[in-house]
C-alpha cells in the first residue's frame, strides 16, 4: 500500500517538477528527497540509491558533466550540425522576439500577452488620416489610373508629395512625418481599400528602400542631403536588389562594384565601376535616387586586404552617366510604376556607398534588418485594408443583389464565403495591429513579418476569391464600375513580393523561427563554433538547459493531451477560455515537435520544407490565434463581436491541428509515437460550424456595431465606390419597407424591381410621401448602378499599336478649303 503510494506521489512529484520547468539542481534535490523518504518506509534500498546516484552524480557535477558528457556530444554536435554561414548568421542577427518567441517556447503566458498597451493614434496622426488620405481617396480614380493612363494622374503624384506621403518613416528633423508604424499600417489599409497603384506606390519608400536605410546606416552628409528632398518629394526613392540572376536566391546576385581609379568631376579619384542588370524595380521607371545592391570587390585591394567585400548598397543619382532606366514593367493590368534598370561600367565615388567605406560590404545586413521591420507593415496592411473593403463591399452587394427572390447573401451557400470574408477580417486588422506593436516597442520582429507576410497575403487571395465568386459576372467585367477585378488581378504581386510566399513559409518562418525563438538553439551554435574553453562552458550550459526543456515539453504535452489541458491556465473565464487552453496544448506540442525535429533532422531540416512548413503553420496560427484574442480584449471584449471571434479562433485552431497532424502523419514512426501522447482521444478542434458561418455572414449584410467596427478607418465616402455601396445598403433597407407598404395596398404580387416604378404607384395610391418616394427613386438608381456593369466601344479596349493604328484610320478628315491651304 506505501510503497504504491510512494511511487504515484514519487511519479506525481516529479511529472510536477517537470511541467513547471523546475532546475536541474531542485528537481535532484527533490528526487533525493523523496527517496529519502522511501527508504524510511523501507522502499529504497542500497540498489535503487545507486541507480539514483548513477544518474544524478554526472549530471551535477559540473566538472565531470562539462569534461565527458558535453564534450563528447559536442565534437559529435560539430559533425552533424553545418556551420552556420555568414548570411545566416546576419539574417539571423538582424532579428528579435517578441510574443512568438513565448509561444514556441511551450507555455505562454497570457497575463504579458494581455499587458502589451494597445496602440492609439496621435491627434496628428488622426488628423493625417481624416484629411489628406481622406482626399486622396476621393481624388483618385481607379480605373483612369489603371486603364487610360497606366499611372496616377499628375495631380496625384502631386497631392502625394505636398502632403509628405513618402515621408511616413522620415524623422521631423528632416521634415517628415515620422509615424508610428501603427499609423502607417492605418494609412496603408485605407488606401489599399481604394486602389492598389495608390497603396503600393506609397508603400514602398515607405517600406524597404533609401529612407529607412539612410536614416539607420546613412553618412551625416547623406542624411542631410537626402532625407530633406526625400521628404517633400524632391527625390523619388527605388530599391533595386531583384536581378534576372537573383530572385528568392538575392545573395547570388551577380551586379557587381569593383574598387580601382577613375574621372570623376574632372579629378581622378578611388571610386567604384559598377555593371548591373535588375528588374522588377518598384517606381524605377520615376525614380531620382536608385538604391543599389551590388557585390563589392577590391582586386587592388585600395580600401583594405580583403578582394571580395560582399554585398554593398549604394545611392545612385538618376542622372549619373551610363545609367539606363526609364522603360516599365505591366504587372498584371494594376500598373504602377515599376520596371528594369541597367548599368555598364558606370563609376561612381566611395561616398556614394550608404554609410560611406566603412559600410562597405554591409549591405546583406542592413537589407534584413530593414526588411524584418517593412515586411511587417506595407504588405499585411495593405491585405488587411482590402480584405477589410471588400468584406463590407461583398456584404453589401450579396444584401442588395436578389436572385430567386432573395438577397444572395441569406443563400446558405453564399454565406460559407460570406462567413470567410467577416472572419478574417477580424483576424486581419487584430494582426496587423498587433503586429506593428512590436515594431513600436522597438522590435526588429522578423519572425513576426515573415508570418504577417505570408497569411496576411495567402488571405488576401483567398477572400479576393470568395468575394469574385460572391459578386459573379459583377466582379468579371472591367470597368469603372467594378471595385473587384484590379485588386484580384493584383494579388500575386503581394504573393511574390518582399519574399515569395512558398520560400517564406518553406523557409524562412520556421527557419528564422526556429533559431531566433528557441531558449537554446541558437546559443548551441555560437558556443560551438568557438572552440575555447569558455566556448565549451557555454555549450554545456546551452545542452543541459535544452534537455530539461526538451523534457517538461514531452510532460507537458503528454499531461496537457490526457486531458490536462482543460485545467490549464487562461486568463479569462468567458467563452473564449477553450481556446487559451487549445493554446496552451498546441505550444507544448510545438515545443516538442521542434525539438523532436530538430535532433532527429539535424542539419538537414532546412532541406525538410515540407517538415519546416507545418512546424511554422504552427508558430503562425497561434501568433494569429492570439493576435485575435488580443484584439477583442482591447476593444472592450464587445460581446456582439463574439461570433467574429469565435470563427477566427476556431478556423485559425483548426488549421493549425490539421498541419500539426499532417506534420505526425509524415513525420513516420516518430510522429505515430508523439500523436498517441499529443492526440490520445483524437482531434480537439473543430472548424466553425454551419450555424456559426450563418451568425458571422448575417453580420454582414445589414448595418450594424460589428459590421462597423470591422471597416473600421476604411474609405467609405459616397464619393466612393464602397462608401456608394454602404448608402445604397441603406437605402434598399428602408426601401424594403416601402415596398411591402405599396405592394399590400395595391394587393398585388411584386418583385423587388423597378422600384422607381413601385413608387410611381405608392404615390398614386396615397401610400407612399415624397420623401419616400424620393427614397424609394434613390433605392434605385443605386440598386441599378450596384447590379450594372460597364459596356464598351469596341475601340475603346483597343490598346497599344492596334489602338494607334485604328486612332491613325479614323482621323477626322480635314475640310477641303483647310487641305487646301495646306
Ligand atoms: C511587381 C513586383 C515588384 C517588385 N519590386 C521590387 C523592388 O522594388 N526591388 C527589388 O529589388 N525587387 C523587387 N521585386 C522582386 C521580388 O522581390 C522577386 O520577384 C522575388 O524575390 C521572387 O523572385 P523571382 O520572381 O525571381 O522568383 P524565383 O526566385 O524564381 O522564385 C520562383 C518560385 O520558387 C520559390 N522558391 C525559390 N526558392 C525557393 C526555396 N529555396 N525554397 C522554396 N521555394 C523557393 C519561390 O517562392 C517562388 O514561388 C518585385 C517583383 C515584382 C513582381
């Protein structure tokens, strides 16, 4: 009886001491402890101390455990694990973490989660927003800019550069804006919900590109020259890296630079001869300034000893001789300036390089650093500004539209891809908010931007889809009438741009993840490429911590899998508990898969993409999981966005158990092992139910606080196509009304059509005021123009030499007495 009772508690205690993390040193003097115990009641004797001193006397003598046991695994460790090479070790570098970091770690914890402050705007920034970017809305027309003139109007262009929209990241000393990122992300949405040329042209120098690295890496003489002209628009910045060469692969670019003597201003001087070839260059075709990357070499070796200096970034003046720039680009019919530029033997002086000599051959690091903080701002704002547009365009539309009689959008069928749209836009706007937080605490979170890219993105694809499905031949026929079919066009460019979306998800959010998350890992690696002693000291403190941590994860995803997670912490007691502890369980499980993959994979995980992929699923659903969770937690945790937040939870949990088990299926006996302690009773997240699509589309459809929270800081003027649409919803609202009103006194069957008509006949009843009837007119006109697409001459879609051609043909002949006197 003891002595079962002495093991379950000697099991109990120690399961304890392993899901809390406990030391090495207290979990031994608990052990010894409790067989202290044993042995008074008589359970332990002499051969189960001496199992337990086999065990623990290694472990706790440091000497011993350093000079054996870390030592040897470390010249085994050295073999099978790369070293890690100087691009790796800078992207490496370049990065922080944030909250992702505490969620690979296994046990997050909520309180710090629900502590980070929520962002709020300056009263400028406000001001920003309701003014300029308001009238820029109003100002552009979508379809000129994509059609007639394949550019914004000059006004635009204007507009921009007067109101210092390029200067969104430029400091106030230089005459910037210098917003939060918060605000600038808010800027973004706004404008993206307007038209993709307006929300990439301003995203990008705004994004990677001359600004950012100027102002972090620049020379005082360049800040000064440039930031100022930059700022008010005088200079148009670019950044050219992507070479025909060099895509995904920027590191292999083959531009180069070569250090040696020339003429420069009639002097000669060191410079550098570069010889380039890059293309896809956003705003290249207007650009003033070209920010260069190219590889640097010293064969003369007149600025050191090295020959080869590595990637180097430099400011190209778009008047310098030899270089050719100007032609464009047409990415997919949403054209804004973007195209290719070349240079032979072009030579340029030293203070040309960003930062001057000194930086020289810096560039890779500087490129990584600025990425990991733009590519968390312009690509994820600018989906979450789309999708958050089109859900409320879609709904409107699916509200108004009536086939068989009924609104599209109350067809259970539409309300599938209605439900989709609702969702994440909730989920969308949580992210980026919460994403942009880390960069205003003063993160570098390129863990966080490589996650907020690819879903964000992967997002804004698949609603661009559902909304086109919803809106049919509406979203089909170009126009000026269609709000739908440029953004869809256009959604590749975000799939494939700052990282394409299979790389980052294959590679680099797993991959940088892994690393840069990982209490250990990444310590491993520095200590073991130092091979002093100390490098040693810090490779066995490294590998100790890792197994301890290595096994709490296995007891805490075998404790929180055998039910355990019902118990486990949330900081909430409402509805939204289930999913804290779907957390709690999913980051155990997490933590462990890494490891298991990691030691088992070795080096070769980064060839692994598919294992990589689903590990780095993980890591994203759970950051979008809690980016959610924050959200409604910071808005007041409004009870009549629940439905929201449920669909987002659910859908995010549920996608992240079906990689996290696609992940154990391919993983081969390992993952049957690991699936019998992760899933013992099977799947415990389920997707959203029939009857919650049907909450979350109806949401949708009518106005309402939700709805309104969920367009929140949209363009939705009149003026506008959706502000147009969000009027004529309510118009046909209070129209139905009327309708049911003349339809009753006529006592006639109707069909809710030619409402001009309908209230041509209330009047004539006496039924229906003027007022109501004017509505009713109203109702119509907007009903008819939201159901209308546009139709054209069959020359007015003739482009380019066939439009020529036909323009030439059908010249307006002269009058004769003109010709004559020609
Ligand atoms: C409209 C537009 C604007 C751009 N603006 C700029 C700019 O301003 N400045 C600039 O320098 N560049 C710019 N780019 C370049 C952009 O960053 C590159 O297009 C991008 O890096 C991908 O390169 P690629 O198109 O050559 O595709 P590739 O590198 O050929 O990739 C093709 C496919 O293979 C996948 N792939 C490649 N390597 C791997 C791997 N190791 N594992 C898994 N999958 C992999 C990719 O994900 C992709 O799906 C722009 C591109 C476009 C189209």
């Amino acid at each position: 009886m003891f002595t079962t009772l002495w093991i379950i508690a000697t099991i109990a205690i120690f399961v304890g001491l392993m899901y809390y993390r406990s030391s090495l040193l207290v979990t031994s003097l608990a052990l010894v402890g409790l067989f202290a115990v044993g042995n008074l009641l008589g359970i332990v004797g002499p051969v189960l101390w001496t199992v337990l001193a086999v065990v623990l006397l290694p472990l706790n003598i440091t000497a011993f455990r350093r000079g054996v046991l870390s030592k040897s695994i470390l010249s085994v460790y050295r073999n099978i694990m790369p070293e890690i090479s100087d691009t790796e070790r800078d992207a490496i570098d370049a990065g922080t973490t944030w909250w992702e970091g505490d969620l690979f770690r296994g046990a997050p914890n909520w309180k710090k989660l629900h502590s980070i402050q929520k962002s709020e705007l300056t009263a400028e920034e406000q001001a920003f927003l309701d003014g300029p970017v308001e009238e820029v809305c109003k100002m552009l027309d979508d379809w000129e800019a994509t059609h007639e003139l394949a550019d914004m109007p000059e006004h635009v262009w204007q507009y921009l550069k007067d109101h210092k929209f390029f200067a969104m990241i430029i400091k106030k000393e230089y005459g910037g804006l210098e917003f939060s990122a918060y605000a600038q992300s808010r800027v973004l949405q706004k404008l993206a919900g307007v038209s993709t040329i307006l929300a990439s042209t301003v995203g990008v120098p705004n994004s990677l590109g001359p600004g950012e690295l100027l102002q972090h890496y620049g020379t005082k003489a360049q800040k000064d020259y440039y930031l100022p002209r930059l700022a008010v628009g005088d200079e148009i910045p670019c950044f050219a890296l992507t070479s025909p060469e060099a895509g995904s692969d920027a590191g292999s670019i083959p531009d180069s630079g070569v250090v040696c003597k020339g003429m420069w201003e009639g002097q000669e001087i060191v410079g550098i001869k570069l010889n380039f070839n890059k293309r896809y260059i956003t705003l290249a075709p207007v650009a003033t300034v070209i920010g260069l990357a190219f590889k640097l070499y010293d064969p003369e070796q007149l600025l050191g000893d090295k020959a080869e200096l590595g990637i180097t970034a430099a400011l190209i003046p778009r008047d310098t001789k030899g270089l050719e720039i100007g032609r464009r680009h047409f990415p997919l019919n949403v054209p804004f300036q973007n195209g290719p530029l070349r240079g032979q033997d072009v030579f340029v002086p030293l203070d040309y390089i960003i930062g001057g000599k000194e930086m020289a051959g810096k560039g890779w690091r500087m490129l990584v650093e600025c990425l990991s903080v733009g590519r968390a701002i312009t690509l994820p704002s600018n989906s979450a500004g789309g999708v958050k547009s089109i859900a409320l365009a879609t709904g409107a539309y699916a509200y108004i539209r009536r086939q068989f009689k009924l609104p599209i959008g109350k067809m259970e069928g539409v309300e599938e891809p209605l439900a989709r749209l609702a969702g994440d836009a909730y989920l969308m706007d949580a992210v980026t908010r919460f994403s942009t937080k880390a960069i205003d605490l003063g993160e570098k979170p390129s863990v966080i931007s490589a996650i907020a890219k690819y879903h964000m993105t992967e997002k804004l694809r698949a609603r661009m889809d559902d909304a086109m499905d919803i809106h049919g031949g509406k979203g089909i026929c170009l126009g000026p009438n269609n709000y739908l079919g440029r953004g869809y066009q256009g959604v590749p460019v975000a799939i494939t741009v700052e990282g394409a979306n299979i790389l980052t998800r294959n590679l680099m959010i797993y991959g940088q993840g892994a690393i840069r998350c990982h209490p250990y890992v990444l310590e491993e690696m520095l200590a073991s490429a130092d091979h002093t002693a100390a490098g040693l000291a810090r490779f066995d403190k490294a590998l100790f911590g890792h197994i301890g941590f290595a096994m709490s994860n296995f007891v805490r995803s075998m404790v929180l899998g055998f039910g355990g997670w019902h118990f486990s912490s949330t900081p909430f007691g409402d509805s939204t508990a289930k999913y804290y502890k779907q957390m709690n369980r999913f980051s155990a499980n997490l933590a462990l898969l890494s490891d298991v993959a990691m030691g088992v994979l070795g080096g070769s995980l980064k060839r692994k993409q598919r294992i990589s992929a689903r590990l780095g699923d993980m890591l994203s659903y759970l950051y979008l999981a809690s980016a959610t969770l924050k959200r409604f937690d910071e808005e007041g945790r409004q009870k009549d966005d629940l439905p929201l937040v449920h669909w987002a939870l659910q859908d995010t949990l549920h996608k992240l158990q079906e990689s996290q088990l696609a992940l154990l299926d391919n993983f081969g006996g390992i993952g049957k092992a690991l699936k019998v302690v992760m899933y013992p009773f099977g799947r415990i997240a389920s997707r959203p139910s029939d009857k919650l699509d049907h909450k979350v589309a109806k949401l949708l459809l009518k106005p309402n606080a939700s709805r309104e929270r969920l367009g929140a800081g949209q363009f939705l003027s009149p003026e506008g196509a959706f502000g147009y649409l969000e009027t004529t919803l309510r118009d046909i609202i209070k129209a139905e009304e009327l309708f049911d009103r003349v339809r009753k006194a006529a006592n006639q069957r109707m069909s809710f059509i030619f409402l001009d008509k309908v209230a041509a006949k209330g009047k004539e009843l006496g039924v229906l005021n003027d007022e109501e009837v004017a509505l009713l007119i109203r109702a119509e006109e907007g009903r008819l123009r939201t159901i209308n697409v546009d139709d054209f001459a069959h020359e007015d879609l003739m482009a380019g030499k066939a439009a020529r051609d036909y323009a030439l043909a059908n010249k307006p002949k002269k009058p004769k007495a003109a010709a004559d006197a020609a």
